[in-house]
C-alpha cells in the first residue's frame, strides 16, 4: 500500500483517538463536577440527583440486587435480560424486514397492496403497542420482544423496498447474462445491496428500540432494566433510580457501539 492511501486511514484513525480522549475526558468532568457539588452543595436538589458515590453504595450494600425476597434480581440479570429482549426484538425484525421487502419487490402488485398498510403502521410508537402486547402474550418475555420488534420493522421494511429500487437494472441483468437464476441474482446482488443501508437504519432506530424495550419492562416484569427504574418509583429511592438510569445510559452506549462495530466489519462494502 503506498503511502498517499494510506495518509487518510491514518489520519482518521487519529482522529478517532483524539474524539475518544476528548468524549472522556468531558464524561469524566461531568461526573466529578456531579460528585463535588453533591457533597458540597446542601441543596434539595441534592436527594433528587443523588451522587455516583452515594447510589453506588446504596446498591453495593444491597449486593447488587434489585427487588425484594425471592423476586429480586442481581444488576447482572437485569442488563442481560434487557439487552436479550432487545437484540431478539431487532434481529427478528431485521430479518422479517429483508425478507418482506424482498417477497413484495417480486410482485408491483403486492407492493402496492401492502405498501400504504405498512406506512400507516410505521408511524405508530412502540409503546402503543403494549396493551396489545399484554393481552396477546400477558407479561412476559415475549411481550418485551414484540414490542421492540413492532418498533422497528415497518420502518425497515419501508426501507428495504426503497433500497431495491435504487439497485441499478444493471446489476441484475449482468448476472443473469452469467447465468444466475432469478434466486441467486436476489441472494448474491440484492440482498447484499440493501443489508449495509438497512442495517444503518436499524442502527439509528436502536434508541427507539432501547427505550420501549424499557417501557414493557415497567409493567410488570421481575428482571430488566426498566424494572429497576420501576422499583426505584414504587419505593420512592432516588438513589435506585439514578443507578438504573447510569446503567442504561452506559448499557446503551456499549450496545450502539457495538452495531457500528458490527456495520464495519461485516458489512464493510
């Protein structure tokens, strides 16, 4: 590789050194600033936005385990309880969205036919969805799953049949001319054109699927991220409250960073 081609994926690399030192170091001024002034400013504030070391011991001294008795739940199920729901809820509709889209691109008649229901439906938020939710499947898993999976797959199916539009006729007709089948000219050219710029959709429409997954989880079930939060209400513990606020903050930002990574390397084209 000479050296001209290389210049530029140096240079981005050391700006991304350089955003991540300078995102820490604000991160980490914030939670000082955040410690200092709850220990020094007396303010009533002060019990509504409790400092990090203040809550971290309340759910240290608790072993870190949310609930009461036998329905209580370590912080370790929780965050993977949460981030199960939400990565079951993305991937199936990731995966229902591409083949959606690529059954109505078949027939300009089915699309037709069901483009405008998908339309009127993408719009709906997530959370409408969960009194349907609760009577279909009760309080469960499965209602945190379809409540993600609602959220997120009209809208990927929406974009799945924009992207095969866009897919030059070429394309399709050089590998026909090599002999593919109508079958292999969708598992070879069509689909591997849609997966990078849908996927980038699911990963922009990730917080939308983070935040009802946490609103299922506070109507009833044991374990989650959003029942810590719920606990934290019903006993009027703001230091419960602000932990599971820093943990889906943090779980969140792990998790987006986890689906560029995911974009990079296997979708890199």
């Amino acid at each position: 590789m000479s050296a001209a081609s290389s210049e530029p994926g140096s240079r981005r690399g050391k700006e991304r050194k350089k955003a991540f030192v300078v995102g820490l170091v604000s991160v980490c001024s914030a939670v000082v600033l955040w410690e200092v002034a709850g220990k020094y400013l007396h303010s009533p504030l002060t019990n509504i936005l409790p400092p990090p070391s203040r809550f971290l011991k309340s759910v240290a001294d608790s072993g870190f385990r949310i609930g009461l008795g036998s329905q209580s739940a370590s912080v370790y199920q929780s965050v993977v309880a949460t981030l199960f729901r939400v990565f079951a809820g993305m991937g199936i509709a990731f995966v229902a969205a591409i083949l959606t889209g690529a059954l109505l691109s078949l027939s300009r008649t089915a699309s037709w036919v069901f483009s405008p229901i998908l339309q009127l439906l993408a719009p709906i938020a997530p959370i409408a969805w969960i009194p349907t939710a609760i009577i279909l499947f009760g309080v469960s898993n499965t209602t945190a799953v379809f409540i993600v999976f609602m959220g997120v797959y009209f809208i990927l199916t929406l974009a799945t049949l924009v992207e095969i539009e866009r897919i030059p006729e070429e394309f399709l007709t050089v590998a026909g001319n090599l002999g593919a089948k109508r079958w292999q000219q969708w598992l070879w050219v069509v689909v591997p054109a849609v997966l990078p710029n849908v996927f980038t959709l699911l990963r922009t429409n990730f917080i939308a699927a983070w935040m009802a997954v946490l609103v299922a989880e506070m109507v009833g079930l044991r374990d989650g991220l959003g029942a810590i939060i719920m606990m934290g209400r019903n006993l009027f513990n703001n230091e419960l409250i602000m932990f599971g606020m820093m943990v889906i903050g943090i779980s969140g930002f792990v998790v987006d960073r986890l689906l560029v990574m995911i974009g990079r390397r296997l979708l890199w084209w």
